[in-house]
C-alpha cells in the first residue's frame, strides 16, 4: 500500500509540473524576465504575490525595506518583478523585487546614456579616484575630476545633497556606469554665461560674491557664472595670498579685464578699480632722496619697503649696512619696522624700485678718513687669520683692516703668520684708505724704520762693512753694521777671489767683513753682496797705483802687495 502511495504521488507531481508548465507558455511567464504580479499578502517576513498562476510568488520584507517601498506597500498593490525560478515540486516561484528593481534602473540608464538625458542622484560615498552616486537604485562612479570645473578643497557640501549628473560611460558586460556632475555645471555655466556676456563688456565695474579662494586666486561668482580674480590683480601692493584680503561669501566690486570668447571665461581684478601708483613714479620720487618706508618682507637676498600703497622697493643684501655684507636681511631689519631709504634707481617700465638702508646711516668708511686719516697708528684686535694676511678690528664701527704678511715685518716671509693668533691684541699703522673699494690697508712694519733704507744713497759698486751672523755651509748670512734685522747671504762662490779660499768655516759669527755690492734692486728690496769682486777691485788698484807700466814691469801681484804691505807696516811703526 505504501509503495503504491508513493507511486501516486509521483505521478500526481509530474502531472501538476505539466500542468504549470503549460499555463505559464500559456502567460508567457520565463525564468530571468521582468513581470507583473499583485500584492496578495504581507506577513513579517514575507511579501506574497499573485502572478495569476497556480501559485504565488514569496519575496523576503528586506527587499522592500531597503527601497523605503514598504511604508506604502498593500494588499492589491501593482509590482514588477523579477522571475528567478520555477519550483513545481513545491509548488513555489521565486521571484525578486530588487533585482526587478536594478534592472528596470539599468534600463532607464541605458535610455539616458542613449538620448544624452540628465538624471539625479546622491553622493553617497567617497572611493579610490572619486565617489559612489546613487542613482535610481544603480550605484554609480564619478571620478574626481568630473565633480567641478574647478579644483575643490572641500566636498563636504555636496555629499548625500540631491543633484543632477551626465552618463558618459556604461558598461552593460561589467555593469559599471560612469557619471559626471562638471558636464551639468559646463552646460548650466555656458548658458548662463551667455546671459551674462550680452550684459556687460570688458571695463564694466561689477559685484560679484567670493565663491572660492585658492593660492593663486579666487573665484568670483557674477550672478552665476565664475569669474577668475587672480592673486596679482587683487591688488598693487605685494599680496601672498587671496586669503589676506578676502573671504568666502564675501561681496566685492571687480572690473571686468578680459572675456575670452574661445574659453569662455572671465578675468577680473581689483587693483584696477585704482589709479596706478606707478603712473606718477618719477613725479613723486626723486634719485638720491630719502624716504619714509615700511618695511613689508625679509628674504634672503634682501628687504621689500612699502613707500605708499602699492608701490613697493627692494634694498637689496648689499645695500643694508655698510660693512655687515653677508649678514642675513632680517639680522638688520624687521616686518613692520619704519625705517628711512634712499632711491637708488627709479624704473617704471620693469616697476622696479632700488632702494638703500646703508646710505641713511652713518658712514664709518667717511668717519675713518675724517678721524683715523693715513699715517695713523691704531690699537686693534686680529678677528682673522688667513693664508696671505691678517684681518683686524679698527674701532667700534665693525670696520676691519687687512695686513698682508709682506707688511708684517721688513723681512718678508710667510713664517711670519705663525707668531699671531686670533684674539691678539696688536697695533698697526693706517697706510691706504680704499673709500670705493671699501678697503683699508694697515701694516705693523711701518711702525719700525725701514733698514732697507740703508741702501737708498747706495749703489752697484760701493764697499760696505758687514758683520757674520751665521756660518751656513753654502755661504755665510751677514747683517748691514747695526742693522740686524737686515740680512743677506753671501754665497760660497763670492767669499775670496781665490777658489781654494772659498771657505766659509774660516768665518766665525761677530767677524767684521768688507764686501761690495754686485746687484742692488731697490724696487724688489734685494741685494747680492761679494768679497770676491772687492777682492778684484783691490787687486787693480794695487796694480795701477804700485806697478810699473803695469804687468810688463815684471813684477807679479804677490811682489806689489808685499810692497803695499811693507809700507803699511813702516808707516804705523814711525807713528
């Protein structure tokens, strides 16, 4: 009996799926189609309908509670929907209102893509690249750069507002539809710009209320269209931001500069609602006369002041003080600080103003010429020590004097330096004041007479007595009489006139040497010294003054100079 049962039932199912099979041809009912059904009850769970078969569609409430349709859904109401599968075995139908939704949306974004048709939506969500719309039940992509026709800071205003965007892509495979709000605004834009250019022309004065501010610039809004202010046409003074002026929301009055046709947009400026203050440039300011000033900004080549509104100078590094020349700008002046300028140069067409500090100050190059002429010897203190000179303080001015190692001491050498270091206390003699240059030359030698000027009534020729100071082995050093300081060397060659006398160790230091001068060059300050050429020189006078007719008297030099010497010695014996 069961197995019959069973049997019965089976039959009865394939009967009944038959059965269903052929009213839905009859309906032209097919899985994976959009259509109408009837709201036959509503439960907490489900919503039934009545697709006027043998039975009845179940959808869950959460597809209804997602669209807000639930609050005005009931019994008897019209609604599409989506047939997912036939369940005869049940007797169950599956159908889906969300899907019949987002395909009933895909379609009236297929027609607005296609006819170029605006829709509206919300911006729901920020993504990587832009934002999520949500329009009718489709989620869509608006890239970032197709939220404006300008760059936005802040997208906070805009976000889950109802608006109008353009389908410009949509991707049936992957299903992705792309949307743009700047085509809208492009469109609302030119039409009102056309409106608005038939009203006003280039020169027009006009309001227009602050829209947005940007580095560079504001936008303006004139009735509906942007207008660009840039940051240079604000005003003629110097402006680093719209910001320091102006303000979201703000009116203002503009003049209208330029209408470019071909890009449609529109350039106003401020500034230009006054006069320029460069028109009257020359008429106003004098070359070499001085100023009252503000000083506006410090940068690192210079300081900006402010003569009047709009009309600003530079005082550049070299023109802040007179002998701080690579301090930093703002080590000497300060924004806000009312200082006096002079100008220097005056140039309306590059509008460019030159202008000095220094000059207004007191000159300490002047000063030192008035107070500290040449000749002066001052008291200073070595602030540098380099290679080839000394560098010393003059005074309370900052002023600094250079002494090269050559005017450290008569006997010129590089060694010298060595015995100095910085912080000594030392004097000097003022020998060239360089007021152009802004040069001063000190020399601690000119404190001290010059031996040199020994040899200032000398000449090549003339006998000098000498004294050894050192036995070298190439020669010896010796010093001009009480000079000490002044020291040559007479080479090893230049000591007798004989070569076998050549002898420096038959020199002992404090030995008195008569020599001759060879070479003097008192430009250069050098001077060759010879016992050998005095030894000649003797030899010749001996021979003209005791010779008979000269070497044909057949006497050699050794017989004359016995002679010469014989005398000598009889005349001191009888004194």
């Amino acid at each position: 009996m069961e197995i019959k049962t069973e049997s019965v039932n089976k039959k009865s199912a394939q009967e009944f799926e038959k059965l269903l099979n052929e009213d839905f041809k009859k309906r032209d009912l097919k899985e994976g189609k959009i259509i109408k059904a009837v709201v036959s009850e509503i439960s907490k769970k489900h919503v039934f309908v009545d697709l006027k078969a043998k039975a009845e569609g179940i959808i869950p409430i959460e597809q209804f509670k997602t669209s807000k349709e639930l609050e005005n859904l009931k019994v008897g109401s019209s609604i599409d929907v989506y047939l997912e599968r036939i369940e005869s075995h049940k007797g169950e139908i599956i159908v889906s209102r969300e899907k019949a939704i987002r395909m009933n949306s895909w379609k009236r974004m297929e027609k607005a893509f296609k006819n170029e048709e605006e829709v509206e939506g919300f911006i729901v969500n920020r993504c990587k690249g832009g934002f999520v719309v949500s329009v009718d039940s489709c989620l869509c992509f608006l890239p970032g750069s197709q939220v404006d026709t300008k760059p936005l800071k802040n997208f906070d205003h805009l976000m889950n507002v109802k608006q109008k965007f353009l389908c410009v892509r949509l991707d049936p495979i992957r299903g992705n539809i792309v949307v743009s709000r700047k085509a809208i605004l492009a469109k609302t834009r030119d039409a009102e710009l056309k409106k608005i250019l038939e009203k006003i022309k280039e020169g027009d004065i006009v309001e227009g209320q602050v829209k947005a501010l940007l580095d560079w610039g504001a936008f303006v809004d004139l009735n509906g269209v942007d207008s660009l202010l840039h940051v240079t046409d604000l005003s003629y003074s110097r402006v680093k931001k719209p910001s320091e002026l102006l303000s979201i929301g703000q009116t203002i009055k503009v003049k209208v500069i330029k209408i470019d046709e071909a890009t449609k947009r529109i350039s106003v400026g401020i500034k230009q609602l006054s006069s320029d203050p460069y028109d009257n440039l020359e008429k106003k300011y004098k070359l070499n006369q001085i100023y009252k000033g503000v000083v506006t900004k410090c940068v690192d080549y210079g300081c900006f002041v402010k003569l009047e509104e709009g009309l600003e100078g530079l005082v550049h590094q070299s023109m802040l003080h007179w002998t701080k020349k690579n301090i930093q700008p703002n080590k000497i002046l300060s924004p806000s600080q009312e200082i006096s300028v002079k100008v220097i140069e005056l140039d309306k067409e590059k509008r460019r103003i030159s202008l000095s500090y220094k000059d207004t100050l007191e000159n300490p190059w002047k000063t030192l010429m008035e107070k500290t002429p040449v000749g002066t010897v001052i008291n200073g203190e070595i602030k540098n020590i380099t290679e080839f000179a000394l560098f010393v303080s003059i005074g309370s001015a900052d002023l600094t004097g250079m002494i090269h190692y050559k005017d450290i001491s008569w006997q010129e050498t590089d060694e010298v330096l060595k015995k100095f270091k910085k912080g000594d206390k030392i004097k000097a003699k003022v020998v060239e004041i360089d007021n152009n240059k802004e040069k001063i030359r000190l020399s601690i030698r000119e404190l001290e007479k010059d031996p040199f000027a020994y040899f200032n009534a000398k000449k090549n020729g003339d006998v000098i007595t000498t004294t050894v100071r050192e036995v070298l082995k190439n020669g010896i050093k010796v010093s001009i009489s009480n000079e000490e300081n002044l020291l040559f060397t007479i080479k090893k060659s230049q000591l007798a006139a004989a070569p076998e006398n050549c002898r420096p160790e038959i020199f002992n230091p404090g030995n008195k040497v008569d020599c001759m001068i060879i070479d003097l060059n008192k430009e250069k300050r050098q001077v060759n010294l010879s016992i050998k050429e005095l030894e000649k020189h003797n030899e010749k006078i001996a021979i003209k003054k005791y010779g008979k007719d000269g070497t044909s008297s057949g006497q050699v030099l050794g017989d004359i100079l016995g002679k010469v010497f014989k005398s000598k010695k009889k005349d001191k014996k009888e004194k």
